[in-house]
C-alpha cells in the first residue's frame, strides 16, 4: 500500500517557467512533509519542509503548498532552471515521536534551455 | 552543513558473497540511522532504524538475518548482506538526522551481485 504517491513520473518545463510536482498521500496522521532533490549516482539532497500545521512554506525559488482536506502538497519552482533538472521526492514523517519518513515514487523534471 | 558518507559507492561481487557498507555521520553525533533500499525508478524503501548502543528495527518484510545492522558508536552503522544473491542487487542508502534537522543523505551504494 503506497501511503505516499506521485502520480506523474516525469514533467518537462521551459526555462524560465514555473515547475509545479505533486504529491498525494493517505494517511492523515502524517505531521511533517519534505521535498528531496536526487541527481544520478548521489543521495537525495534536502530542499524544503513545511508542518502540518501551515499551509505553506517558502525558500527562495521553492514554495511548497499542503491541502490537508485533499492530502495534497506540491513544490513550485519558480523560474525553473536547468539546473533543477533531477528527479524529485516527496517524503511524510510518520506519527509524531517517530522520525521514519515514507517516500513517494519520484517525479523526473527535465528543464529544458 | 551536516555531512552523511557512505563507502563503498559501488560493488560488484559473486553469489553467496557478504558485504559490508558502511553509514557515516561526518559532523555531528546520530543515535538514530536509517537504511533504505531503491529499486529502479521506485521508492526509497525503509528497511531498517538503526539504534546505536541496540538492536535495529526492521520493517515488516526485510529480513533481520539477511541484512545485518550495527551501530557501534554515534558516527557509524553498518549494513552487512549475508550470502548475497542476485537478487539482492539494488542501490542501497542511508540517512542520518541531526538534532531537529531533516534526514540526511549518504550518496548510496550500488550492489551488484553476479
């Protein structure tokens, strides 16, 4: 049972524009989100979080939005660059005193010059 | 930042083979570890905590005598796959915390057993 999903494998956006990943999940005790950015051959790289008790949460190009009535959040990337171009996790922190996080498939962005 | 490195980066090695990676937290102190296993393009799946001082906890499905976890002191755990078989190939990876920070990454090993 895939507790954590992305639905779309891959996204391609111009250069310039904005990059919009989504992530579904379905279990509403999930507290604490987060958004990794993998390239090939090196581990997942941190880039932004957000509580389940905001609906939003900014850092310079990247906002991530939670709707916790749909179990939705998505990253937007704005402008996208080519060097975003990497292949995106979402990722739930389980119930709060455990620190397991539940990943999502992954999303591959290609940002296209 | 906080630095996790991870060794080997790469194996390649018979059946029937035992193999050891290590999980190594750079800069900072971790009680808790954590290892994952990736299958191409799917999920990074947790498969086990690992708890320095004790015994690791498993998740439902990994078995504790294929993949054995040790976690010495607070910068190191390791992950040993007894008698690997090719199905055990996958990338593994593993994370460590520091305090009130998010999970952070080794850059995995990728397991190849012929």
């Amino acid at each position: 049972d895939q507790q954590v999903k992305q639905n779309s494998p891959s996204l391609s956006v111009q250069e310039g524009r904005i990059s919009i990943l989504n992530c579904d999940y379905t279990n509403s005790m999930f507290d604490y989100f987060l958004w990794y950015k993998k390239y090939p051959a090196e581990g997942p790289t941190f880039l932004i979080s957000i509580s389940s008790i905001k609906d939003k949460n900014e850092d310079g190009r990247f906002t991530v939005f939670l709707n916790k009535s749909a179990k939705h959040l998505s990253l937007h990337i704005v402008p996208s660059q080519p060097g975003d171009s990497a292949v995106y996790f979402c990722a739930a922190r389980g119930t709060s005193g455990t620190y397991k996080y539940i990943f999502g498939t992954g999303t591959r962005l290609k940002v296209l010059a | 930042g906080a630095v996790v490195s991870q060794h080997p980066s790469r194996v390649i090695c018979k059946s029937g083979t035992s193999v050891k990676i290590e999980c190594r937290s750079l800069d900072f102190q971790a009680t808790t570890m954590f290892w994952y296993r990736q299958f191409p393009k799917q999920s990074l799946m947790l498969m086990a905590t690992s708890n320095e001082g004790s015994k690791a906890t498993y998740e439902q499905g990994v078995e504790k005598d294929k993949f054995l976890i040790n976690h010495a002191s607070l910068t190191l755990s390791t992950l040993t796959v007894t008698s690997a078989h090719p199905e055990d190939s996958s990338f593994y990876i593993c994370s460590a915390s520091p305090a009130n920070q998010p999970q952070h990454f080794g850059d995995g090993t990728r397991l190849s057993i012929l």
